[in-house]
C-alpha cells in the first residue's frame, strides 16, 4: 500500500513535471528514460508516491538536471532551463540546444522578482553583439512577449529580436535607449565594428525585426 502523501511529495511531483516539460519531454518520454511506465511517473508526478534519494537520483539524470534542481522551491523560480541560444552573428531559424545538451542553471531570487509567476527561459549567449554588456557564455533570462499580458517595453532594459539577416534568422540582444530627439532604437554594445548598427524601434513586429521578448537578468555560470 502506498504511503499517504504529503505537500513536500506533491510540490516535488509538480516540479519534476515543470522540468520535464521544460525540455519537451512527454511523460512517457520520461517513462522511456526511466524504464518503468507512463502511469508511474504520472504517479510520481500527482505526488502520490513517496520519493527517496535513489529514486530522485534516477529522476534527475532522465532529465538532464541536479537532485537540488528537483528539490528546490518551484514558485521561487530560481532554477531555470537553458535551451536557447543568441547572439549577433550567429545565424539559425530555430536557436533551440538539442535535448541532451540543454542544462538547468541557478539564478539568483532577484532575477525572478519581475514578472512574478511568468514563465521564464534560459538563453545562452554565443554571439557578439552585446559582448561588452553581456559577455559571450553569460546566461540571459528571458521572458517571452507572447506567454504575458503585462509584457513591459522600457527603455534602458534589454529586449532579444529576431532579425532576418545572411539568409537566415539571428536571435540577438539590444537594449532600448532614447535619443534627444526622442526617438526609440534598439542598439547593441558591441566592439565589433560590423555589428554596431542600432535599429530604429517602430513596433514589436517590423518588415525588420520581430520582439521576442525582454531580458530580466543575465549571469555568468559559475
């Protein structure tokens, strides 16, 4: 007979399955990894099951994460997954890291006050474009434009485009400033000569660029 469970049990199930959705596994995906079946790991997941270190372990591997990663708070949203990838320069239609190479990373609580309760994404910065702002291998939290209805366009904050370019997509940060003038650009802070153009912001969705979403915070791995 099962034991009853409790809301540590039930809040690690949610967790478990906010990972795994994360990476853009199906619950018999994981099932799969695990080698056990779709109804267990939905067990686990509803928090139904007691866990132990060795299973947590077994879990953690399947996807891809740390045992703390399993155990921490998800509402503190600290922990997040990085399967995206940007940078001027670095020219893709779909900047998604394959499955087994995503990894989870840890940002600090400050970097989750904004936009409290909305979903947030891990970006690994590749490219030049912001390097003097946003050194190349930093980690950039993003919030996408299309998963809020309080998205908010600031200057001075950082926004991620998709601009056509080489043929191709580039996923790239620029930070919002204001000329004298008052007109709005979106503008790198770059050293390379060929990618210090800024662009003009006319609209979330131009013939030129299209918004993402904004930057909350970027981080250096430790």
């Amino acid at each position: 007979m099962a034991d009853e469970p409790d809301e540590n049990d039930i809040k690690l199930g949610e967790r478990i399955r906010e990972l795994r959705q994360s990476l853009g596994l199906s619950g018999e995906d994981l099932a799969e990894r695990m080698g056990t079946s779709k109804v267990q790991v939905s067990r686990w997941e509803r928090g139904t099951r007691r866990f132990h270190l060795s299973l947590l372990r077994q879990i953690a591997s399947a996807i891809d994460v740390a045992v703390v990663d399993l155990l921490y708070d998800s509402e503190s949203a600290d922990a997040i997954i990085v399967k995206y990838y940007a940078g001027n320069g670095v020219t893709t239609d779909e900047p998604e890291i394959p499955p087994n190479e995503r990894y989870s990373f840890r940002i600090p609580n400050e970097g989750t006050q904004l936009y409290r309760g909305v979903r947030k994404h891990g970006i690994e910065m590749r490219g030049q474009g912001a390097e003097l702002e946003i050194p190349i291998g930093s980690i950039a939290v993003l919030v996408k434009k299309d998963e809020t209805d309080s998205f908010m366009f600031v200057v001075g904050k950082w926004y991620l485009i998709r601009q056509f370019a080489s043929g191709k997509y580039q996923h790239m940060a620029k930070i919002l400033e204001q000329d004298d003038a008052g007109t709005l650009w979106l503008s790198p802070r770059t050293s390379a000569p060929g990618l210090q153009q800024p662009i003009k912001y006319s609209g979330d969705n131009t013939k030129e660029y299209e918004l993402v979403g904004q930057i909350v915070g970027f981080y250096r791995p430790l």
